[in-house]
C-alpha cells in the first residue's frame, strides 16, 4: 500500500513569485495605463527622495559651516567685568589687570585661549569713501590663534607685519576700495577731552593684511588693530574691555562656565557663543524640524501613487488571479507577488532619488554657478545671505534617513492593495471576466 505524498509548500518569495511580478510590472501600455502608473509612480518617488536628501544635506552644510565660521572667528566665551562706579561717579567696566586675569583663565582645562581685547566702532574712510567699522584690539600673537583670520578662505598681504598697522576684513576692504598697503583713516568721536568740548580722534593706519573669514556680514565689519594702538585710540591706556577666551570644546561650554567664572574672579560675567547665537540655532532646528515633516509627506504623497498603480493593475489582473488561485496558490502566494510589484517601484525609485541627491550634495556649487550664470548673477548675494556659498554636508545618517523614510512607507501602502488582491474571490474574479 502506497502512501499519499504530501504537498510540497514552496517557500515565501519563491522564484515563480518573482517572475509573476515582473511580468506584471512588464505590463503593456494598452492594459488599462498600468505601465504609465508605475511611471509615475517611480518619477514621484525618486524626486521627493532626492528633494529630501537635498534638504537635509544643505540643512546640515548649513549648521555646520554657520558654527564653525563663528567659532573660527569669533570667542567662545567673553569674559567681562560688571560695571562699578568710579572716584569721579561714573561706571567703569575696564579690565585693569587684564594680564593676570588672561593668565589665570590659561590655567582652566578646556582653555585653549585667553585674549585682552579693546572693543570700539568707528568710520573708516578712504577718499570719498566711508565705512562703519568695529575694531578689535590685539596682540599679533593672539591674531594669529584666530583660525578663520589666520588661515582664511582668501588673504592678501603679511599677517606677520601686524604690529606695523592694521588688519581688516575682505568686505571693508570692498567698501572703501583698498589693497594691502594703502593707508585708511580711522574715525572715532570718542577722542581727546578739550576745554571746548571732545573732539574726534582721526588716525590714518596702513592696511597689512586683509582677509576672508568665510562670513559677509564679519568680513564687512572686521578690523584688528594692535592692542597698544588701540588702548591709545580709544583711551583705555593700561586697561582691557574684556578678554577673548576659546576652548577644546565649544559645545560643552556650559560645563565650564562655572570654572572661568571663579578664574576670573570677582564682577566676573560671561557671555558665550550659545548665547549670541542660540536663538538662531533654535530657530534653524525647528525649522529643520518643519521641513523634514513637510517632505515626508512629500514622500508619503510620492508613495500613494503606488497604491493608485497597485489597484489598476489588480483590475487588470482579475481574471490572472482567478487563474492562479484555481491552479492552488495561497493567498499568502498572490500578496507577495503584488507586494513585490509595489515595493520594486519602492525601491528603484528610492535607489535613482539617492543618486540623484548624493550628486546634488556633492556637486552644488557647481549646480548654483551654472543657475547664476544663467540667471545672469545674483541668484546668491552673500551680503544679504552673510555666507559666500551655499554649504551642502553629504552624512550618512541623512542618506539612511531617506532610504528608510522612502522604503518603509512604500512597503507599507502596497500591503493594502496587496491584501485586497489575495483576498479577491477566484470564482467572482473569473465569472465577471
């Protein structure tokens, strides 16, 4: 006596399952538009992940080249003293021992740098040209700690010349139309205390080095002057305004707040680089937030047209499913061939918008040259924008983001169609065909 022999269950995504679906991908333009849906759907798709890709690389290039700009440029953290009221009645905030003072916030751990500084704006001028400008007075050694001014993006002129002159940003340079080695008249109101009343200190400075810190808005404003010079242009002989302080750390600044205070002794106050700029970067992250949410529903939306294909293309396929069924596939069997139709559209749609977003990142400046030449300049103006570029950091958790973002819903709006294929009656399916 014989034994039956028992069915043999083919595995999930088995090869014939494959096969079946691309044969239905392969559908024929005149199989109700199956083929023009998947089109559509495949274009949606790949935009609204290279649309995504793009957003966060730029959003990324930005934060970042904003931060190091400012920390290449300007202090981590200022240390100032409150106001205290003079023999004479008024308020005095100079720093008088602003040597020792620098020496001991040296001695903090996390402190790479302590500067004396002397703070003032004044008019710069050269022939008929005028220019508000901000001074910084330091010491050539100090100068040559700054990162972003010591190595610029483009200098012109002898950083090591310092002490014989002055040294001012690309965009004051600009301004008043001048090079290294012309001479620049200083214009401070704040001069010398006459019986008639105080009139303004004018003082013509040779420009030594001129250089591009990476920001419009500080290469426009910018102008170092030799701490000496300085204490002598505003009147802050043998005193300070504050002192210039950077660290290992800058994003871990608040963990070393305390320690500098009690360096700096008493009527110590600080102000931190989080504090001049945390409200922008606050705003730069909800606003990062914002984006990212509107963009997925762009893919959300990309990937609802492979609901639309889906469905047309079970309406098609009715009377093949009726087939399939009768022939003894399960409806686990005619899912997964529906469910591999959609996510294959997920996926090479998702594979082209990576492409095409990796090659946006890395390729965006020249991508903005050729829209500037184009559009015959102006398309990026860096004194509105503060920034000479548009920045674009390519990461890889900004890529992955994407590509799960992307999958996962086109995985998961194919299932419903997908189910309502397999649970298609094979009797109704073949009755109305």
């Amino acid at each position: 006596m014989s034994t039956p022999s028992k069915t043999k269950t083919p595995m999930p995504f088995a090869r014939f399952e494959w096969m079946i679906a691309w044969r239905y991908l392969r559908a024929k333009r005149a199989e109700g538009g199956v083929s023009v849906m998947t089109w559509i759907s495949l274009i949606g798709i790949t935009l609204a992940v290279f649309a995504l890709i793009a957003t966060l690389s730029v959003r990324s290039g930005f934060r970042t080249d904003f931060v190091q700009t400012i920390l290449g440029t300007n202090a981590h953290v200022t240390v100032y003293k409150s106001a205290e009221v003079d023999e004479f009645g008024r308020l005095d905030r100079k720093i008088y021992d602003y040597d020792a003072m620098a020496e001991r916030l040296r001695g903090v751990d996390g402190v790479t740098r302590a500067a004396p500084l002397v703070r003032g704006q004044v008019m710069g001028n050269k022939g008929g040209r005028n220019a508000g400008v901000e001074i910084y007075g330091i010491t050539a050694a100090n100068l040559k700690t700054i990162p972003n001014v010591a190595n610029p993006e483009e200098a012109f002129g002898d950083i090591n010349r310092f002490a014989e002159g002055i040294a001012i940003g690309f965009g004051v340079a600009r301004e008043l139309g001048v090079s290294s080695g012309d001479r620049i008249k200083l214009i401070s109101p704040n001069g010398v205390k006459t019986a008639f009343g105080t009139s303004p200190r004018i003082k013509a400075f040779e420009v030594m080095y001129i250089f591009k810190a990476g920001r419009a808005d500080i290469d426009r404003t910018r102008v170092y002057m030799p701490l000496a010079q300085a204490q002598s242009f505003f009147n802050r002989e043998g005193a300070a305004d504050e002192i210039e302080v950077m660290v290992e750390q800058p994003e871990a600044i608040d963990d070393l707040q305390l320690a500098i205070l009690r360096a700096g002794g008493d009527r110590t106050q600080l102000w931190t680089w989080t504090d001049a700029s945390g409200g922008f970067l606050r705003a730069l992250e909800i606003e990062d937030n914002v984006m990212f949410i509107i963009l997925s529903i762009l893919v959300l939306v990309a990937a609802m047209n492979i609901v639309s294909g889906l469905i047309m293309l079970v309406k098609n396929k009715g009377r093949d499913i009726g087939i399939l069924r009768t022939m003894g596939l399960s409806e686990g069997s005619i899912l997964r061939i529906f469910f591999i139709c959609g996510a294959f559209t997920g996926l090479i749609g998702t594979a082209l918008g990576v492409i095409l977003g990796c090659l946006f990142a890395l390729y965006i400046d020249p991508i903005f040259s050729f829209v500037n030449a184009i559009a015959g300049g102006g398309v990026w103006d860096p004194e509105i924008r503060g920034l000479y570029r548009l920045p674009a950091e390519l990461r890889f958790e900004d890529v992955m983001t994407a590509v799960m973002l992307s999958l996962g819903l086109s995985f998961i709006v194919t299932i419903f169609p997908a189910r309502r294929a397999a649970r298609m009656n094979p009797v109704e399916a073949l009755r109305y065909e």
